[in-house]
C-alpha cells in the first residue's frame, strides 16, 4: 500500500535535511508534501490528507501544539500519524502533544535510525 | 568556576554531537594555532531567558558554512547552493547546539526558553552581554583549514 508524508517546518533548509534523512532511513512514501507552517499544513490536508506528518513545533502563524489539535479535528486524517520533530525535549511539553493526539517525538539532532525506529511501527 | 566548566563541557559536546549527527563531521577542540575567523562569516544567535538570561552563538567564515550546509543536504560544495540556505543551515545549527546544551547543563538550563535563531553576515562580529556576564567560548576544528566558534553568554535574571 502506497504512504504518504507531510513534513511541517518554517525552514525550508530543514524540510530538505528531514526528507534526506527519512530516505536514508530506507523508509519509502509515494508522495511527499511539504508546508512552512501550520496554516499551510492544515490547507494541503483539507483537499489531500497524508499517513504521516512529521512536524516542527516552534512556527510562525500557527505552531506544532495548534497543528496536531487541528488536525485531529479534521475527519480525512483520522488515520494519519503525526510525529512532532523538535529541539525542544521538555516531557511535559512531549506529553501534552501525545495527549492532544501526536504519535510520537523526534528530538533534533536526528538519524535516519531514529526515523526508522519511530516510523516503522506506525507504518506497518 | 563549576558553573563555567559545566556550561563549556555542555557546548563542547552539545557542538560535537549535532556536528556528528547532522552534519556528519568531527568537531575538535582548536589547538592555540588554529587559524582565525577572518572576512566575510556569519553568526548564528539564539537568546534564551528564564533563570539564566542570554546567548548562545555560532560563528564561521561562509566558506565554512557553505561545507556545513552542503553536508547537512547531502550535497558537494562545489554545488549550488544559495545564500539563503547556507544562512537557514547555521541557523538550525544554532537551535541544535541550544537544544543540546539544554539538555546537558544545569537542571536551569533544561527550563530555558529560547528564541528562534537569527543569522547575520559580516565581518569581525560578535555578541555582547555587558559586564559582569559569564562568557564561555569553545573553538573547533571540522577540519585543518576552518574554525568554529561556539560561544555562550549568560547572566542570573536581574542580576
């Protein structure tokens, strides 16, 4: 079955760094899409709705936390995982995001492992 | 003192750890010979502030930035590789190095809350805190030819 993957990050830099690295992880999507923000994300998922998105926490216009409640509210992604990838590893901050629906967390820096590791379960 | 010590050991490996993960180089610890930062670099700046109020600042030529950004995207440096890039690259360097001291320092530092990065272009620059501040630096060498400067400026909050 083919996947699908959303990366969420204001830096266009890091949204390449992160795609790089989720192909070096071996993991393979037929379609990728990316946003620079919340407000962006939310827009492409309304008409087009994706298995995974890998999402940034600290954005301007809408951030990370804002991104998985809104997207939780949206029924064409019930199914879809969301991963928040951060440098911020405060456990509460982690433990909101899992309450409000996010799958799991990433801390930056990162290796293709680490994307394998957190990826695979959820994809499978 | 302690506290300078735990937050150089923390900016050393905080550096060394994002350099290796990222950007798939080995930082060292620059010898007295090291070559300077000289003409045209850039300066990646993160403030934070809770219980410590301050900075953490990543500086380099842009001859260097351009290897670290070509690493960091897989590519060559001879490749194209815009300014904005190079510019976004030491950027998100600056927030790695940040998140890492966080996590290596003081129980103080892990509640920090830090900016998002800023990165400046030009020459001879350098970040400032007053008097009276803490001033730690650390200076690498990803290879024979370029230096890296780390450096972590703090001060107690209204102190």
């Amino acid at each position: 079955m083919s996947k699908s993957l959303m990366i969420v990050d204001d830096s266009a830099t890091m949204r390449k760094i992160i795609m790089r690295t989720v192909r070096m992880s071996g993991l393979e999507f037929e379609r990728t899409e990316e946003a620079g923000n919340g407000v962006e994300a939310l827009e492409k998922l309304s008409s087009a709705p994706v298995d995974v998105i890998l999402c940034d926490i600290n954005m301007p216009e809408m951030g990370g936390p804002e991104v998985v409640k809104k997207v939780r509210e949206l029924p064409a992604c019930a199914d879809t995982k969301i991963i928040m990838v951060s440098t911020e590893s405060s456990q509460e901050l982690i433990d909101g995001l899992i309450s409000d629906g996010a799958n799991g967390y990433i801390t930056k820096p990162f290796t293709p492992e680490k994307f394998q590791e957190k990826l695979s379960p959820l994809l499978n | 003192m302690i506290e300078e010590k735990c937050f150089s050991a923390a900016l050393l490996d905080g550096a060394k750890e994002v350099f290796e993960t990222m950007v798939f180089m080995d930082l060292e610890e620059s010898g007295e010979s090291a070559p300077q930062i000289e003409g045209d670099s850039l300066l990646g700046s993160i403030t934070f502030s809770n219980a410590l109020e301050g900075c953490l600042a990543v500086r380099c030529s842009m001859s260097c930035a351009k290897i670290v950004a070509a690493n960091m995207l897989g590519l060559e440096p001879t490749d194209e590789i815009s300014d904005e890039e190079i510019g976004d690259a030491i950027g998100e360097i600056t927030n790695m190095v940040m998140g890492s001291v966080k996590s290596r320092a003081t129980s103080e530092a892990a509640e920090l809350q830090v900016s998002i990065p800023t990165v400046v272009r030009g020459q001879n620059m350098a970040n400032s805190l007053g008097e009276g501040a803490g001033k730690v630096v650390v200076t690498t060498s990803p290879d024979e030819e370029h230096v890296i400067e780390f450096s972590f400026l703090y001060r107690r909050s209204g102190s």
